[in-house]
C-alpha cells in the first residue's frame, strides 16, 4: 500500500506482507514489460491520408475559385469564370480523394 493514503496512519509501520505483495506485483510488471517488448508504433498513413482528403476538398476548389475571381476582374465578366472553376475545382478535388481511396491505410 502507498503511504500517501488518507486512511493510513503515517504512525504506524508498514505491514511487511503488504510491503511484500507490492514488490512481487513490481516484479511481475516488470517480466511482463519485459516479455512483451516494446510495443510497435501505430502507423500514422491513415491519419495523413485523412488529412490530405480534407485539405484536398478544402483547398483546390477555393484556389480554383479565386482563379476564377481574379479571372473575372481582369476580362470584366460576371462570375461565369468563378463559378466554372469552382466546379472545376470541386470535380479535381473528388478526383484526388478516388485516388487516395484506393490506396491501403496502412
């Protein structure tokens, strides 16, 4: 038992079983540890292709859309140029995450 329990007096001395019994679960710990090893890291590639997804779906279609934009205040049209490179944008990005999809997380 701990000696920062509330419930135990600081007075009294420590049963030696219970000191005992605490050095054997260390103990056992310890070859378990041991005997396990190290566990193997989990693999991030899911993780990263997640994050490649959103950001995919996120940024080509609002940096295709401000190509747009910028195209449109240079030739003075309405937002026709905007909005095709929007779509266009938004077809490019879904194209990508087809691509990631058929690739193994692992």
């Amino acid at each position: 038992m701990a000696e920062d329990e509330r419930w135990q007096d600081p007075k009294l001395p420590q049963d030696a079983r219970l000191t005992s019994l605490d050095e054997r679960l260390r103990q056992a710990q310890a070859g378990e540890a041991a005997k396990a090893g190290k566990p193997r890291p989990a693999s991030r590639r899911g993780q990263s292709q997640g994050m490649r997804v959103l950001s995919d779906l996120i940024g080509i279609p609002f940096g295709s859309a401000l190509i747009g934009w910028l195209a449109d205040r240079w030739l003075g049209t309405m937002p026709a140029v905007t909005l095709t490179m929007l779509f266009l944008g938004f077809g490019a990005a879904l194209w990508n995450v087809v691509r990631m999809s058929k690739q193994r997380p692992e």
